[in-house]
C-alpha cells in the first residue's frame, strides 16, 4: 500500500469568503472615490466581521486605501487602517490586504520609476505594522488586477491614469511595483503570503477575420502572471517564487462574443464551463493554490450565479484542482463608480438597520445550503487522501 499524501493546510479559515469593495482611483470624471467610506465600511468593520460570522464566513478582501495613509511623500498614517485591522483581530477573521487597490496618491507617476520605489516602501511599512498589532505576516494582494487597470486605465481613459494606448507599459510598471512590493514585505515579515489577482476571461471570435484579434486577446490574460513569474518579460525581475497565490475574478460577464453581448452559460457550443477555465489556469500554474477572488451578480439572479460558480468550482477541485475558496465580492452592494445606479450585488444591503446590515435573504439560504455540501465534498476529498 503506498503511503498517504498528508494534505495541506488550507489557506483560508473559511471556503466562503466575502470581499468589501474597496477602490480608491479617480472614476471616469476623475472623481476620486473611497467605496470603504461610501459603503461606511470605515465605521462598520467590527459589525461587519462579525455579522460575516454568523455566515459562517471567517476570512475577508479588504483594502489599504494609501491616498489616505500617505498624503506626504514617506510619512504614514494609518487611522484609516488601524480601527479596520484591530476589528478584525478582535473577531478572529483573516483579511488579505490589498495594498492598491486602483488607486494612489495624485503626487505619483504610476508609470514612473518613483511608483515603483514608493510603493514597495509602503508595503514595506505595512508589513511592519501589521506584524506590530497582530504579531503574525500578512496576506497581501500587492496590485489588485494588474490586467484591467492595464485595459481600463491605461488603453481606454476610463479610470487612473485616463491613458489611452499605454496599456502595455502601464502593466509592465505594475508588475515591477508588485515584484518590489512583494520583496520588501518578505524582507520584513518572512512567512507573508501573497495573492496575485487577475480576471479570467473567454472571448468568441464573430467570423474567422477575427481568430487572429481573439486569440491574442484571450492569451493576454495571463500576462501578468507569466511577468510575475519571470516566463514573460524577465528583464523585469520576475521569478517562479515571487507567483503565489493565484487568484481569478470570474463574473457573468466574463465570457463575451468579440466586440458584442456576453454569452449564455446555457450557450453550451461557446460558453466554455468555468471548472475548465479553473483546470486550465491550474495547469499553467501548477503546483500553486488557487482561489475564486471575486465573483457576483447583480439581482434576483445572486443565488443562481453563486450556485453555478461554486458547482463549478468543487467539480474542478474534485478533479484535482488545488481550488481553495470562493469570495463573494462585493459583499455590500454599493452605488457604481460613474454614477448614482444602485448595485444590488451583495450578501448585504448597503443601508445599514440599527447597525446591521440587511440580509439578501435568497442569497444567504443558497450559500448556507452550499456550505453544507462544500463539507460534503471536503469530508469526501479527506477520506480519499486517507484511503
């Protein structure tokens, strides 16, 4: 009998996690926005963790919002953070921190050499103050989604920088502000885990003119990781050990027909299965954990899209998928970055009852339900590792 592969520990204190939107840039009016503060998040966080909980959900997205933290060049502030990270030692969640989530002080070039240095001292003195209050090293997203502030900010003006045609170069810099930042908090709290976030996508070509155009954007998906991990653009200090965590954003509108709609999940000869999407991602990255960072929907639909995407994700880990978790992100809905529509997306409701945020009670019952059958599925997975 061969002996018994003792299994991992896992990386989250909970299979469900739950993300608080936390982007900081300039939306397209160049308005800045704070959605901790628009969700008052700021003021709720102890309430929040705790409300999380009673959901069973124990690990948390959160976010530093460093247009706060250091409004002058080397000093840091951290009032905006401390109240969040002591709330959540005082509940016993674990948080990965995003260091930047979109956002940065107006006073830096995010394509500039400056960002780069900056933004590793920052993580740097993060790391030291988390090591400080909890006496552990943090779990970090150093750059949340690399590949769509690239697309976003840099190719379509929409969002920090508003660059058009730069995305390339706008990505590149955000690789090395990571690689730094991922360096420099290794250097002050060995042990420190890190989650490189990214969307997954699969894009449909309309006719054969368009193969060429698609598959080249299908394949830029994976840009950054490969830049991260040295296989792509080595001269900027990239390496296999600097990829950790991988962690892909996966939405309703994540698969569309080139320059058109999104396509139906019920669209079986386009729309590709998310558990092949996972299986695919794992197998470039292998032997590296991977995680659900943010998926959701908007309306009646919340339960139904959260079923699908964690079905497909336990059949994916059944399969031999090292899948850790699903995070239902956002977990407040929240108004939108470019206007005052109301995004009824999350596990609760924006507007707050005698301190407690309303239940989407249909999504609550689904992921309770779905909880007990991710047990279902994890006792099974350690009988098998057993016999």
């Amino acid at each position: 009998m061969e002996p018994s592969v003792t299994p991992q520990p896992p990386l989250f204190q909970s299979f469900f996690l739950a993300g608080f939107e936390c982007s900081s840039h300039r939306n397209m009016a160049r308005r800045r926005l704070d959605m901790i503060a628009s969700t008052r998040h700021d003021l709720l966080a102890l309430e929040d963790y705790s409300q999380l909980a009673e959901h069973g959900i124990r690990t948390v997205r959160d976010g530093l919002r460093w247009h706060l933290i250091e409004t002058t060049p080397g000093q840091y502030d951290w009032s905006s953070l401390l109240p969040m990270l002591r709330a959540a030692e005082a509940v016993r969640t674990q948080v990965m921190w995003d260091l930047c989530h979109y956002g940065w002080p107006d006073d830096l070039d995010v394509f500039s050499a400056a960002f780069v240095d900056r933004f590793a001292r920052f993580a740097a003195a993060f790391a030291r103050l988390h090591v400080e209050e909890t006496g552990r090293p943090p779990f970090v997203c150093p750059v949340n989604e690399m590949s769509f502030v690239a697309f976003s900010g840099g190719d379509m003006a929409r969002s920090s920088p508003h660059a058009n045609g730069r995305g390339l170069e706008l990505k590149r810099n955000l690789v090395r502000a990571s690689i730094a930042a991922t360096q420099a908090v290794r250097a002050v709290a060995p042990g420190a885990r890190f989650a490189c976030i990214d969307p997954l996508i699969h894009i449909v070509p309309r006719h054969r003119g368009e193969e060429a155009e698609v598959r080249a954007h299908n394949a830029s998906q994976w840009q950054a990781w490969d830049m991260l991990a040295g296989r792509e653009a080595p001269e900027l200090g990239g390496a296999e050990d600097l990829l950790d965590v991988v962690g892909v954003n996966y939405y309703w509108n994540n698969q569309w027909l080139n320059h058109a709609e999104p396509l139906s999940v019920f669209d079986a000869a386009r729309y590709r299965p998310f558990r092949d999407l996972l299986a695919e991602t794992a197998a470039r990255y292998a032997p590296r954990a991977l995680f659900v960072a943010e998926t959701s929907i908007e309306g009646a639909p919340r339960p139904t899209w959260l079923r699908y995407v964690t079905e497909e994700t336990l059949a994916a880990a059944a399969a031999g998928v090292p899948v850790q978790g699903v995070c239902l992100y956002p977990v407040i809905s929240h108004y939108g970055w470019d206007e005052d529509r109301y995004c009824a997306n999350g596990l609760f409701e924006l507007t707050p009852l005698h301190g407690r945020r309303q239940v989407h009670r249909p999504l609550a019952e689904e992921l309770a339900r779905l909880q007990g059958q991710v047990s279902q599925a994890m006792m099974g997975g350690r009988r098998a590792a057993i016999g």
